[in-house]
C-alpha cells in the first residue's frame, strides 16, 4: 500500500502565480507589456483588494463596542486561562 500524498490546491496555485510573475518579469525585461493594464488600473485595483480585505478582516474579529460585551470578553480571557493551568 503505497502513502501517496496530494498536493495541496494552495501549493498549486502559489506556483502558477510565480511562474506568471517570472514570465511578466522576463517578457518585462525584454521591452515587451505582457500584460494590458496602465498604472492607474493597478493602483485602483490594488486599492480594491486592499479595502475589501481589511472590510473583511474587520467585520470577522470580535468587536465588541458595548460594556456588556466588553465585559463577556474579559470574563472569556479569564475562562481560558483558568483552562490552561
């Protein structure tokens, strides 16, 4: 029986986008635009991802803004480290 092991999705993914970013570097080098986009579309772009990633990343933690929540946060710190000892 043989262990064999698939590679993970994000593994292949990270090494499309090098190779892509390698092949833009080369073609980049040699005087040609591989890719049709002017610097006002990436700027307004990476500006997009950036938004949308700090959105998400805020709305998903806990933000507790009331002192009832404040406070059930506290008492949720002191549960878990009182399951640690």
């Amino acid at each position: 029986m043989t262990n064999k092991k698939k590679v993970s999705p994000e593994t292949i993914a990270r090494t499309i986008i090098l190779i892509i970013a390698l092949v833009n570097t080369f073609l980049t080098m040699s005087g040609k635009n591989p890719l049709p986009f002017a610097d006002d579309d990436i700027y307004t772009a990476v500006s997009i991802i950036a938004t949308l990633a700090a959105s998400a990343w805020a709305w998903w933690k806990n933000n507790s803004f009331t002192t009832d929540a404040i406070k059930a946060d506290e008492y949720l710190q002191e549960l878990k480290g009182s399951k640690k000892e």
